[in-house]
C-alpha cells in the first residue's frame, strides 16, 4: 500500500505543484467568508475541474459548512478532499475470465493509445493470460511496427496487415485469431484521429460495429485514451467519440507529465465516465489501476 501511494505521489508531482498545492494552501487558520468560496472557485477552475465541477462542488461544500458550523478554513479542507474524492469511483479491474475479452481502444492523435495498450497486455499477461494484440491503425506502417515491438518485447502475438488496408477487416480478422488461439484478451489499438472530422468518426464506428460481427457483444470494453496534458480540450474528445462508440470507460494518460490532473474530476463528473486505468510513466509499469484515493492524497499532499 506504502508503495502504491508513493507511487502515485511521485507522479502527480506536477498537479500537486502547479495546482493543487495552492489549494493546499489555501486552507488554513483564516475565517470563511464569501471570498474564501471565490478564491476556491478561482484556484479550482485553475487546477482544470471546469467550471460546472467547480460550482458543483463548491454549492455542495458550501451547504455542508452551513450545516455543521464551519467557521475557519482549514475546516474546510477535509470537505473539500472528501466531496472531490466522491466525485470519483474506485474501478475494479475488468474481470477477464469469460471467454475472450475485447477490448478497443480510441482516442485523439498523440494521446497514448499504443503505449498504453502495451502496458495493458504486460499486465494482463503478468496476471496469467493470454493476450493478442491486433493492429487496427492502418493508416501508417509505422504505428504497425510501433506494436511489433511492443509485441516483442511483452513477448505476446500480434496480427498486423498491409497498410492502408480496412481497419475493419483487420479488426474482424484479429477478433477470429484470438478466438482460434483461445486468447483471453485481445486488444485492438486504432489510428489516432480528431474528434471533428467527420469521415474519421464515421470509420471508427464501422471498426466497432465489426468487432460486434466477428464476436456477438464485442468490444466488451470500449476504452478512451485522454492525454491529461490536454485538459478541458479532454473533455470535448471524449464526447464526441462517446457518441460514436458508446464508451466505458477512460485511461488518462500522461498524468505524470501534467498539471492539470484536475480534468479528471471533470471527466467523471460531466461525462459519467469511469476513469479506470492512469497513466503515471513511460514505463510497461506504469500503467495503474485508477486508484481514487492515492490520486485525491497525492495532490493535495504537503
Ligand atoms: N510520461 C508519459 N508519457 C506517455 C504516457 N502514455 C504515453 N506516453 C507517451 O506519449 C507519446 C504518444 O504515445 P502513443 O502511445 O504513441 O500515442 P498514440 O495515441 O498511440 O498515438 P497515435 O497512434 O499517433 O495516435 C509517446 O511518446 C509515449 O511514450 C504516460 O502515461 N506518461
Ligand atoms: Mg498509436
């Protein structure tokens, strides 16, 4: 447990630092007044929870300091922490023991898909299965070889195709494979593409509606990948893919490089989504369970 939270401490450093520690900071031994809740406001729509978040929050927060006599700041803190921390929810790991389990993974260019699609088949391999990798970005040769590699160096099968070729087909052809080798997982990382253009939008939903075809109920999980670097801008992806691909859940990304760990909130609160894997490291370990607590300890933490 020790080590899980050090872990998460260590990389949320840049959030703790450039946002939430003057939150941190903030709470202390000065009286509440209506400027206290304008400077929160402040700090927080700074830290990227968005405004509705922010006001949602803080009307909550607000309440409940009426009704338990709150009158100084540092009183506040605690509030603050558990009303962001019930924001959240604590994910469990998707259980992968019901035949073959697909999953898909989107997101805009950039944001993390392949790595993280790597980190994934390292730990579920470490957990005992049987994972394949299927390389449904076609448009660049080199996004195929970027998974070769990851494909070796996990050490799982990978099914790759020509590029330019559907990513459809490659996505059916994959589904079958891992049914014929018996996988447990199989994954399939898709090309990068912008949430406005339309004809991209179009084809990931034919990639989905595919994978229904080649395994009734597939994909099973339908996975976001969000660069938190990005913020708010987050939040508009994640919407406009939801609508194209019904998803389930989200992996945040870069939290490690970002400041503005505050989106996460925002994604939950505003999109319903659960946050079930963050990325805290380029590293094959570094994917981790989203876990609530350390995240909501980590960025407030002194
Ligand atoms: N620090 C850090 N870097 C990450 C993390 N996840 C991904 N990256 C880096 O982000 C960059 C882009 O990652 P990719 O996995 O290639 O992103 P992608 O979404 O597959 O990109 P496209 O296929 O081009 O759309 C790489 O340099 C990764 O090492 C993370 O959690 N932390
Ligand atoms: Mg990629």
């Amino acid at each position: 447990m020790e080590n899980i939270f050090k872990k998460w401490r260590d990389s949320l450093e840049k959030t703790r630092e450039v946002t939430f520690g003057k939150i941190a900071n903030f709470f202390g031994a000065t009286e509440i007044d209506d400027s206290s809740f304008d400077e929160l406001e402040e700090l927080l729509i700074q830290a990227d929870l968005g405004p509705e978040t922010t006001i949602k929050l803080l009307d909550r927060c607000s309440d409940l300091v009426d009704e338990r006599g709150l009158t100084r700041t540092d009183q506040l803190e605690g509030l603050v922490k558990a009303e962001l921390a019930a924001l959240l929810e604590q994910p469990e790991e998707p259980a992968l023991n019901h035949g073959p389990t697909v999953i898909m993974v989107t997101g805009v260019n950039g944001s993390g898909k392949t790595t993280s699609i790597a980190k994934l088949a390292a730990r579920y391999k470490a957990m005992g299965k049987k994972v394949l990798l299927v390389a449904a970005d076609t448009y660049r040769a080199a996004a195929m070889d970027q998974l070769e590699v990851w494909a070796k160096r996990v050490d799982v099968p990978i099914i790759t195709a020509a590029q330019d070729s559907d990513p459809g087909a490659v996505t059916y052809d994959g589904i079958k494979a891992g049914l014929a080798r018996g996988s447990d997982v199989i994954l399939i990382d898709t090309a990068g593409r912008l949430h406005t253009r339309y004809n991209l939008m179009e084809e990931i939903k034919k990639v989905h509606r595919v994978a229904g075809k080649a395994l009734p109920g597939a994909p099973h999980y339908s996975w976001i990948v969000l660069d938190t670097t990005t913020g708010q801008n987050a939040l508009r992806q994640a919407e406009a893919f939801a609508k194209a691909v019904h998803l389930n859940g989200a992996i945040l990304a870069k939290l490690d490089t970002s400041a503005k760990g505050g989106m996460v909130f925002a994604v939950r609160d505003q999109l319903q989504l659960p946050i079930i894997y963050a990325g805290l490291g380029e590293k094959l370990d570094d994917l981790q369970l989203f876990d609530r607590k350390s995240f909501v300890d980590s960025i407030f933490d002194r």
